[in-house]
C-alpha cells in the first residue's frame, strides 16, 4: 500500500484528489494486500462512517447500510420479514468471524458473481445508492468483478422494496462453512390465493455475472406450485444459466445442481 487515509465524515470524501481503494470490513481487502495486488494503492478507511451502518425502515423501502456486517442483516428481525432470501444468504457468508467483518456494500462491490447477497439482491429488486447516483441492481454488475462504480464512487446504501413477497436462498459449497459458492439461487414469490402472480428467480456463479431467469419466472406466474410445475420451472432455469469449468466446479455439475437447489427452494414455499 502506497498512502492510507481514514474519513468520518462522507463530505471529506470529494475533498480526495487521487483515487482510493476503499477499506470497509476489509475480507476482500486484505486477502488482495496479502497477495501484493495493493501494493500501488491509497487505501481510504470508510469503517468510520457509522451512517452508513444499520438497516432502517424508509418509506416503502427498506434501507440497509452500505456497512452493515452480514452478522447484523441475519439477525434482523426487519429482513427476515421483508427479506427473508436475503437475512438466508447473509448466514450463509462464510464463518461467523466473516460475517462480523464483512459488509454488504464490500460484497457487492466487489462484484463477484459468487457473492451470496447477490441473488437475493436481484430477486429482491434492490436500488444500489452511491454518493454520486442511483442503480437497479441488474444494471450494476458489467462482469466478473466488474461494476459500474467509477472513481472514489462509494456505495452508501442499498433500498430493497418492502413487499410481502416470500423469499428463499439456497448454496452449494464445497464445505458447510467458509466455502465460495459453486451454484446459488434465490427467489422470491407473489403468491395469492394459492396462485403465484409474480415469480422472480435468479442464480450465482453460473455466468460472468449473476444471472435472473426471466422465462422460468414467466413459466411460474399464474400457476399453482405443483410437483409438475416446480420440475418444469427447475429445467427452464436450468436452460437459461450459462456455467463453466473451472477450479471450483464443472459446467454440467453446476447446471445439474442449479435444477436441484431450485426444486428444494420453490418445494420450501
Ligand atoms: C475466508 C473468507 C470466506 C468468505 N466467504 C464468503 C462467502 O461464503 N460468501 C460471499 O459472498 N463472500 C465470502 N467472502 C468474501 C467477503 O467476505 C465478501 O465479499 C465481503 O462481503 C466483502 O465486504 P468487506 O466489508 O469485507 O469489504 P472489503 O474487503 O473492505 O472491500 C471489498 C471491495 O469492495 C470495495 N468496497 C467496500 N465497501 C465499499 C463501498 N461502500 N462502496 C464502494 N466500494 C466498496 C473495496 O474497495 C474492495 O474493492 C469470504 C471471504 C473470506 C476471506
């Protein structure tokens, strides 16, 4: 690391003329400083900025700090209401000691489409807020770790819409714990009167980015959930996902597994 500045206030940070790494719970972070990949870099210290730390209640939205910890969106009483799939995904983080280090806004803008909150952020419609703009969550992720933030842009919060959609995540890793996902999924359902009326699905690390599966959500609206329905819904998404090879899994594994986790999520509802 070449320079480290610490801010306390989110003012001071139009006031940096050179551009920063930002330093939130420091997972990703010092995992890169360790392999030399910083070595170039001013790392700014947001961890002080403790507004932009809590999950509050916001009109009808749902406001969840950039540095929220993952150990504080699993037990939020808030999102398990509202956001079961993402309170699911948080326990899923790595160990406890990773989930009370690592916040939301690190995991997504690291932009890995492994992350776990990422589905459910899908699913779930977020807003991604910076200092500077708004972004649907679909528009913010260009590729494997790539995302539209630009220079010294910092993410402040997300906004998850409140409705009383039920919500599931569900991963498989190679371990139970501290495992990097191989196949994720979410998904959120509107069901009235036993009839799905709005179906959103979406999977991770099975594309460059997180992957939403909008046929298999088209298929699921207007149907009940039936043991026919969520084995057809399973190999539609199947078909829609585009995973590869690589050191974590293989292609036709990741595909098989992906129909799997979404059969026992939408079995779940
Ligand atoms: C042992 C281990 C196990 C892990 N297991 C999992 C797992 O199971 N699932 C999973 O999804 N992840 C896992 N991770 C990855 C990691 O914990 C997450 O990506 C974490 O959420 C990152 O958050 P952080 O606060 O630690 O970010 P940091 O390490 O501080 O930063 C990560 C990146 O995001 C940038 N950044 C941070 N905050 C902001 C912000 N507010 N605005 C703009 N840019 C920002 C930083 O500059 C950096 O590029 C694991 C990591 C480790 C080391």
């Amino acid at each position: 690391m070449k320079k480290f500045i610490k801010v306390s206030r989110l003012a001071a940070l139009g006031r940096i003329k050179e551009e920063c790494v930002f330093l939130a719970g420091g997972t990703d972070i010092y995992v890169a400083l360790n392999d030399g990949a910083l070595a170039c870099a001013t790392l700014c210290d947001i961890s002080p900025l403790k507004t932009l730390d809590g999950i509050k209640l916001k009109g009808k939205n749902i406001s969840v700090g950039a540095l929220t910890t993952f150990a504080s969106i699993a037990k939020s009483a808030v999102i398990k209401k509202y956001a079961a799939c993402l309170a699911e995904a948080a326990q899923e983080v790595g160990s406890p000691q990773i989930r009370n280090r690592a916040t939301i806004g690190g995991n997504v803008a690291n932009g890995s489409p492994s992350g776990d909150s990422i589905p459910a952020l899908y699913v779930l419609k977020a807003l991604i807020k910076t200092n500077r703009r708004s972004v649907a969550v679909e528009q913010f992720f260009t590729g494997p770790k790539r995302t539209v933030l630009k220079k010294n842009e910092l993410i402040t919060e997300i906004l998850i819409p409140r409705k009383k959609t039920v919500s599931s995540f569900m991963k498989i890793g190679a371990r139970k714990a501290l495992a990097i996902s191989k196949v994720s999924a979410a998904a959120a359902l509107d069901i009235r009167g036993g009839i799905i009326t709005e179906a959103s699905i979406a999977f991770g690390a099975v594309g460059p980015t997180v992957i939403r599966c909008g046929k298999t959500g088209e298929f699921l609206t207007g149907k009940k959930l039936s043991g026919n329905v969520i084995a057809k819904a399973s190999q539609i998404a199947a078909g829609e996902i585009c995973p590869i090879d690589d050191c974590r899994s293989s292609a036709k594994y990741r595909r098989e597994c992906a129909a799997v986790i979404l059969t026992r999520i939408l079995r779940n509802n």
